[in-house]
C-alpha cells in the first residue's frame, strides 16, 4: 500500500464582513457606479462597522438606482436587509447600514463635500477598477 499525501492549497476564508462588501460592490458595479471604495476599519479600535463602501452616482436617479440594486443584490445572495436608511427622499447621499458594513451613495457634489476617505486616512483603504 502506497502512503500519499494530498497537498491542500491554502485559501483564506472571508469574514461575513468581506463577503457582504464584496456583494455591495457587485449591486454597484451592476448600476455602474463610480469611485468605488472600501474603507477597512478593522484595524481602528471603537470603530462602528467594519467596513464603509462609497461610491458616486451621477444623478438623482443614478444614486436611487445604485440604492435599490445594492439593497437588491445584498438581499438576494446574503438574505440580509438594511437595518437602518438615510437620505432616500433627498438622494444627496444614501446610507445603507447594515451593521457591519456602511454603505454610502454619494451624488458627486456631496461626495467631494464630505471627503470620507479623508476622515478616515488611517484605515485601509481599497479602490475598486469598475472598468471606465
């Protein structure tokens, strides 16, 4: 009888943190929005989340758009809705909170206004190709 030994090839298992961003940004890319960032908060302490996901939309309707298939996307392959919206009446900036990833939706103008990959110049920070 022949001993053999298998190699198995490491693969770094995702937290549920990761894999629910990675969701968010495939709902945005599937509306085509730009600017796409995940800020890593994990390594802060007393952070809220551990991840924020920004993006832009170019018009009301774009940033609505991008909401709705982000809200979409994460409910279709994780089962989870936002616990907590923002700014769905105004569509200046939509927040999606899902505990442990924020979402935000920015309309250019606001987007540059609040500069929230600046606050958080600490974190980790991840752009995201979306093709344009």
């Amino acid at each position: 009888m022949q001993n053999t030994k298998t190699k198995t090839k490491k693969t770094a298992k995702l937290s549920s943190s990761e894999i629910l961003s990675n969701v968010i940004i495939e709902g945005m890319l599937n509306k085509k929005a730009s600017e796409i960032v995940i800020i890593d908060l994990r390594s802060i302490k007393g952070t809220i989340a551990d991840f924020f996901v920004l993006c832009t939309g170019n018009s009301d309707t774009h940033v609505d758009a991008i909401s709705d298939s982000v809200e979409d996307y994460v409910f279709k392959m994780v089962q989870q809705d936002p616990w907590h919206i923002e700014g769905k009446q105004n569509k200046e900036w939509i927040l999606l909170d899902y505990v442990d990833v924020v979402v935000n939706i920015f309309k250019s103008g606001s987007r540059k206004f609040y500069s929230l990959e600046q606050l958080w110049g600490d974190a980790g920070i991840r752009w995201i190709d979306n093709g344009n």
